[in-house]
C-alpha cells in the first residue's frame, strides 16, 4: 500500500557533517538510519546545504556525498531561493545564511527543520515548521 | 546451441477483491491490455515486487554510503575538532556562500 502524504524533514548542514562524522550520538543515529525514516518522511536538502558540506569535507569524499544525496532517499532541489522569501526570514533576525535556510524550508513547505544550530532552535520563531534537534527529532517524532 | 528449458510452477489462488477494483481491472482485460484476469494479477505483482526491490536496494546503497563516508572522515583534521569549532567553522562557510549566491542583491545587516 502507498503512503499518502507524507512530511517534509530538512537536515541542516550541521546534521550531515556531525552525522558523516559519527562523533556526535543524535546526529550519527539520524544520519545513519535516514533510510529507514524515509518510509515516513520526505527528506529534502537545498543547493545551500550542499554546499556547506562539499565545503567542510576533503575533496577525496566529496563524489561520494554527491552519490548519497542522488541514492534517492532525499530529494536534492538545486535552485537558488526567491528574493522575497529570503527577505521575509531576513526580517525575522536571523544570522547571514540561516536566513537562506529557513527560507528553503518555507519554499518546500517542510514541517520540520532538523538542526543543532542554536540560534534557529532558540531565536527563530515561526509557524511554518518547527526546529528540532536531531535528538528532539528521534525521541518525538520518528520513535 | 544448447536450449534450456525452465519449467515454472503454478500456485492457484482465490482472492477477494472490492466490486469497484473488480470492475476496473475486467476493464482493461476487455480493452487488451491483458490477455485475462490472471495476466493483468501476475504483471500487477510483479511490477510491485519491482519496487518493493528497488526500494530495499536504494535503502542498502544508502547505509553503504555512510558507512563509507563515515570511515573515511575519521581519519581528516574535522574529525579532530570539537563540536563548537565544527560549528563555527560551517558558520564561516555559510556566510561565505551567502555572500557568493546572494551577496550582491542582499545586504546583511
């Protein structure tokens, strides 16, 4: 039976990189059974996330992230965000670039927004989507 | 040339079915598209246990991807930092790829 709709989930940067790592618990666990939770949710990741990692991983590993993101378990949207929906999360304070990320999520019309970056998990309040840690993610949504 | 010949095995099967699903799978046997009920039920399953198939093989490949990432980083100078330096380090890389996509159109205050 085919599942109807299902939520969109964006990971930030910080959860690939510490998750790839398998240094920090939360992360590595979500990281390493996203594959399970796709049956349940729609992971998408944004041009400015994969960037953000290509630019913290050596060269030698980068390809091998790119076949991660394209094995079809999230859905890889290359296109830069539309200037009026940055400018709205602009208005909202948050740090250069967080902006772009809220935004992407607000664009795919995510439900949650997976991050350990404190200032979206504390500063940034919208009812768009809410911002979990990938600890909060596992022990409340995905258990 | 040597032909070999493959015997299968054939299970027969009662099934019950909603009326409406009754109704629009005789439909397309009419229509020709399968040559009868029993064609159009064996072609269904196997398209499903195509998918069924694909999508395991999609979750492995996954698993295999970061198992080999993950061994690979353990051993490169990120794996040595602590997590505040990781993540001031992509704060930094944020900013400078904000500047470059959107830099010249938005300012940052």
């Amino acid at each position: 039976m085919k599942s109807t709709a299902k939520s969109i989930v964006i990971l930030d940067t910080n959860e690939f990189v510490f998750g790839l790592l398998g240094n920090q618990k939360y992360p590595a666990l979500l990281t390493r059974s996203l594959n399970e939770f796709h049956q349940n949710f729609n992971f998408r990741v944004s041009r400015q996330i994969v960037k953000e990692v290509l630019g913290n991983i050596p060269k030698d590993y980068q390809k091998k992230f790119f076949d991660l993101i394209n094995s079809g378990i999230i859905k890889y949207d290359d296109k830069p965000i539309d200037n009026n929906l940055l400018v709205k999360y602009q208005t909202y304070g948050l740090k250069k670039g967080d902006d772009v990320i809220a935004a992407f999520a607000d664009k795919v019309n995510a439900t949650i927004l997976i991050s350990e970056n404190r200032h979206f998990l504390k500063g940034l309040k919208t009812k768009r989507f809410k911002v979990l840690s990938a600890e909060q993610f596992l022990k409340e949504v995905a258990k | 040339m040597r032909i070999q010949v493959i015997f299968m095995e054939f299970k027969k099967v009662n099934i019950t079915l909603p009326m409406q699903l009754f109704e629009k799978s005789k439909h397309l046997v009419e229509q020709g598209l399968y040559s009868n009920f029993s064609d159009l039920i064996r072609s269904s399953l196997r398209k499903e246990l195509k998918e069924e198939h694909q999508s395991l093989s999609k979750e492995d490949e996954w698993k295999r991807l970061v198992n080999e990432l993950r061994a690979g980083l353990k051993n490169t100078e990120l794996a040595k930092m602590s997590k505040a330096e990781i993540l001031k380090r992509l704060r930094k890389t944020r900013e400078e790829i904000y500047d470059e996509e959107y830099g010249q159109v938005h300012s940052h205050s």
